[in-house]
C-alpha cells in the first residue's frame, strides 16, 4: 500500500507526484472534489486544475458524493492515482461512509493503485477527524471516526503563530500527530512513513 499524504496541491507538482515511481506519462489521476462543495471558495480548486493542466498530468475530476459502487469503480478502472482533495473534512467523511468508499478505497489499494491526499484528504486516513478545523462542535466522537489506513491525524498547512494554540490541543489527543507546512507531506509505503519537503518537519 502507498499513500501519499500532503498539506497542499503544489507539493504534489514541485515534487509530490516524483515520488510515486511511475513516469509522469503513465500517471492517470482521479481527482476527488467532494471536499470542496461546503468551503466558501473553491479558487484552490480552480489553481490546481490549471496547475496540472500546465505541467501536463493527466486527470479526471468526479464527485464521490450519490455515486453507487458500480459508478465508483467504472470512474476509476483507468486510473492509478486517487487524489482526495481539500476542503471540508468533516462533510467529506460523511459523504464517504454514505457511499461506501471507504471500503472500495481499501480494494483499490489493495489492486495496486496509489492514494494521494491534500489538506481534507490527508486527515481522513487517520483513524479520527478530531484536530479539524471543520468538525461541528459536540458531534460525538462515533461521528468523528475516520479511515485509520495510517495510525496517527494530519494537520495541514500549518503555521509558526498556531504553535501555542496547537500544543494545547494535543495534550487533548490522544494519537500521535503529524503537523505539515504547505509544501510537505508524508510518503507511507508498507508501513514506513517517511517525511518529504521543504523545511524541517514540526514537532509541538
């Protein structure tokens, strides 16, 4: 299994997508943007669409949310990279349980295909939503249960001035953490987790 975990989409251009092991011709992504229908812009969307547009990857986007599995898995029969988009983490739980593509997440791992995720995307492959910034306050702690295929949370696009505020939190957690700047992420390939990027990696 290998999963690619980021804060954000241009580290997966700069350097993200070289990290996977297939040339950038034979790389066939379905990008997921469910996320990104409960966010007040949807800009980030629109730059990274351009940005692969401009570097030349190969990509189709679809919305998982109402999909049935037989839709799911046509979408996705030619595709080798899932690329889980940002956005509203918690809605984007729901809509995966709903669906069921939790579990065909894992059969598509399991056949060989690589998972990338940014910001939203990346949190849910712990096993809890719990540090998002979008979780509904006093939603019960069921509801908060993510995909747990990596045994620690993601924060994502962090920055210097939320240190205080982030150590408090985690003395409330109680799985590791791993904190990434814009431009890192986390490459996880048969149970090694290696950190990638720019800059040292933040320990809180």
């Amino acid at each position: 299994m290998k999963l690619l975990l980021a804060s954000n989409g241009q580290f997966l251009i700069d350097k993200g997508y070289k990290l996977l092991g297939i040339p950038k011709d034979k790389i066939h992504i379905g990008y997921i943007i469910t996320a990104s229908k409960k966010v007040s812009s949807k800009e980030y969307i629109k730059i990274y669409k351009q940005l692969m547009k401009d570097n030349k990857y190969s990509f189709e986007e679809i919305d998982i949310e109402d999909k049935t599995e037989k839709e799911l898995k046509e979408f996705f029969k030619d595709k080798n990279i899932i690329h889980m988009e940002g956005g509203n983490t918690f809605y984007l739980l729901e809509a995966i349980k709903k669906t069921g593509f939790d579990k065909i997440l894992k059969e598509f791992l399991n056949e060989g295909k690589i998972y990338v995720g940014t910001s939203a995307g990346s949190s849910i492959m712990g096993p809890t939503i719990g540090f998002s910034s979008h979780v509904p306050e006093n939603t019960p702690e069921q509801k908060l249960k993510s995909l747990n295929f990596v045994p620690f949370l993601v924060k994502s696009h962090y920055k210097d001035v939320k240190a205080e505020e982030y150590r408090k939190i985690l003395k409330t957690i109680k799985y590791p953490v791993k904190i990434l700047r814009d431009g890192q992420g986390i490459l996880v390939e048969n149970g090694k987790y290696t950190f990638m990027g720019d800059g040292e990696e933040v320990k809180l």
